[in-house]
C-alpha cells in the first residue's frame, strides 16, 4: 500500500489562504457555534459566563484554526489552550461530555467553513478543493488531539480537586474525632460534607489492626441495614464512626461487627452529635485496651466497665497486682498459670465449681482444693464480696499486663 502523499508547497499556500478567510469570518462563526451549542444544552448558557464564553471560544478558534497550516516544528499552541480549557472547565464543574462536544462541534464548524470557501471562490486554482480534501486528516486528528488533551487536563484536575475535597473532609472528621477545641461550626461543616446528621445517634468503633495475610481491610467488609460507616486508617488501628439509625442498638453493631472481622476491636456507648466523637473515640480506645494481646472478638465498653477502670490507671493496676497476687507470682510459672486458669474459669462459669471442672478437664474437687490454695496465698476469701471484686481485678490486670 503506498504512503500518503506529501504535502507541497502548494498545498502549504492553500491551506495557508484557506485559515486566513477563515480568521476573517471569525466572530460569526464563533456566534453560529454558540448557537448550536446553546441549541443542544441549556447547560453551556447556565454554567458559562456568556461573555467568557464568547471570548475563551473565539481564542480557542482562531489558535485551533492558525494550527492547520502551522508547520510541524512550531509548538502546538492548539493543545496547550486545550489543556488549559480542560482544567478550566473541570473548576468550573463543567460536564465533561459537554466539553467533548463543543471540541467535536468547532471541528465540524471549520471544516465545513473550509469547503464553503473552497467551493464558493472565484478564480482559484482548480486544484484547491482537492487540496482541502487531502488536509482532512490534519483536520480531524488536530480536532481529536485537542479534544483528547481536554478531557485527560479535566480528568486530571477533577481527580485533583476530589482529592482535595477528600482531605478537607478527611481533616473534619479527624478534628472531631480527636476532641480538641475547634473552631466554631466545626460539626456543622462536617455534617454538611459528610452529609451526616449534626445531631444524632453515633458511635466510634476502634479495630486493631493485625497481620492481614494480603487480605482487604476489615471495613472494607462492613455494611448494614440502619447503619452507616465512615472509617479512617491509622497506623496501628481503623477508626469507624458509626451512625445509628431508627431503632439501631449497640447489641445490633456489636453483632454485625463480630460476623464481619475477628477483632479485637472496641465500640464506645452511643453519644449524641458530632460533637461528641472525640470522647467516644477515646472510650472506643480505652474498650479496646479491655482485650488481651491475643484476644479476639469486638467488646462494648458497658459490659466492660470494671476492667476499663483497671487499664485506665495502669500504675493502680500494677500496684493491685502486686498486693493481691505477689505470692502467686512467686510460685513456679507452671503452677502460677495453673492457679490462675482455675481462678479464671471459675469466675467465667458463675462460681460454678462443676462448670469450671469440665471447662479444665478435671475433677470439681480439684477446682475447690486450687481454689483455697489461692485464697491462702492471696489473704483473701472468694465468699467474701470485696476480696472477691479485688481478685477479679487483679486478674484483669494481669491478663491485659500480658504477662
């Protein structure tokens, strides 16, 4: 198949001639393409100033057509205007397609002007029009250039000014979520952006983050009827504020949760308002430290208040271990961790020797003989109510300690 035909001079001369007519016929084919425009969406005359429009228009036309008889060494002036008109309208929250159109419809315009002239010239070269036909290619590839220069500087700026957005959000809720003073109609601007509810039913899941093993982050996962998530990472944890809708309960969270993610994680009681995510961030934080450093599940802080009081005051904890258990912690560790299983599981079944027998794979008896050795250790009596609430503290304390 043979190559294209060069171009001459010739034709250089023509197309030359045939962008300089054209230049002369500018502002009314800039108003007939404004025309047509308007004609196909209201939406050109809505968003677009008229007058900016007229002269952004007629720049773009007279650049787009200077470009056909432009040598290849000069730079493409038509695709830097186009990039600049793609970032402009993607600012202005112009629709892309809209964009394409008015790209694809110029093209149109000046082609058919192009001809117009050629077939209406008197005295030209008989060669002209067959000219013009040749250049059609140069036409429409400089009409597609452009138009394809547009639409990637408006992806680009759409994509920037999103992430932009994103962030102004993203550094919202993370103001509120950290609690510390703000400045007036903080929540409000939040509400709007995130379009939440100001005031409403919310809560504040913390879930620790584990080795994931390539899989997808917990979140990711979540959904549910009545409920919606907004989650943040952070290094060392994914924080969810969740709002509660209708008849939503904690126990309805807590459950969806658990059928979601293994955990551990912690959910804050519910508060009311945006205002309040900060202090129900930091108690999401503190029924989180209520698990152990191997423990699994999601916890609710208000089943959890005796050991949220035992980590919130690590220094009283160390030193409530240490009275309670330091002849335990004396013992050898294999008899140690014997005692205080037994202690545990007794605890877990109620006071329930048998329970906590079958739980251990041992004999009840053997249950109540470790049992009364601990008390004799520890100085304290499991019938007695305060050193019953003292040893299960200290237990606490010494599970969470991970020792």
């Amino acid at each position: 198949m043979s190559g294209r035909r060069a171009r001459t001079g010739h034709d250089w001369a023509v197309l030359t001639e045939a962008g300089t007519a054209l230049l002369e016929r500018l502002p009314e084919l800039v108003d007939q393409h404004l025309r047509e425009l308007h004609a196909h969406s209201p939406l050109y005359a809505q968003v677009l100033s008229q007058d900016q429009h007229w002269q952004e228009t007629e720049q773009a036309m007279r650049i787009g057509i200077e470009a056909i008889s432009a040598p290849k060494s000069q730079p493409r002036r038509d695709l830097e205007y186009a990039e600049w008109t793609g970032r402009r309208r993607a600012q202005q929250g112009f629709p892309l397609e809209l964009l394409v159109h008015s790209y694809r419809q110029a093209g149109y315009l000046i082609w058919d002007a192009l001809l117009e002239g050629a077939a209406g010239a008197e005295g030209e070269d008989p060669g002209r029009l067959a000219v013009l036909m040749r250049a059609a290619t140069t036409v429409f590839a400089a009409v597609d250039a452009e138009t394809a220069t547009a639409s990637e500087a408006y992806r680009a700026t759409e994509a920037e000014l999103r992430h932009r957005t994103d962030e102004r959000l993203q550094a919202l809720l993370d103001a509120l979520l950290e609690g510390k003073e703000s400045p007036p109609g903080l929540a409000a601007r939040a509400a709007a952006g995130l379009d939440l509810p100001e005031h409403g039913r919310y809560a504040v899941v913390v879930l620790r983050l584990e080795r994931r093993d390539g899989r997808e982050p917990f979140h990711r996962r979540i959904q549910g009827a009545g409920m919606r998530f907004i989650w943040r990472m952070r290094t060392d944890c994914e924080v969810g504020v969740v709002s509660l809708g209708g008849e939503t309960t904690l126990a309805d969270l807590s459950e969806l949760l658990a059928a979601r993610c293994p955990g551990p994680g912690g959910i804050s009681p519910v508060v009311d308002g945006l205002a309040g995510l900060g202090g129900a961030r930091r108690l999401a934080d503190l029924a989180l430290r209520t698990c152990a450093p191997d423990a699994t599940g999601i916890v609710r802080l208000d089943e959890r208040m005796p050991t949220a009081l035992v980590v919130s005051q690590p220094e009283l904890a160390g030193r409530l271990v240490a009275d309670v258990f330091g002849a335990v912690l004396e013992l050898d560790p294999a008899d140690r961790v014997v005692l205080l299983e037994t202690l545990d599981a007794w605890l877990s079944c109620e006071g329930s020797a048998g329970r906590a027998a079958g739980r251990l794979y041992c004999h009840r008896n053997t249950v109540f003989n470790r049992l009364r050795r601990l008390e004799q250790l520890t100085s304290r009596s499991l019938s007695r109510p305060r050193d019953l609430i003292e040893m299960t503290l200290a237990l606490d304390a010494f599970r969470l300690s991970g020792a």
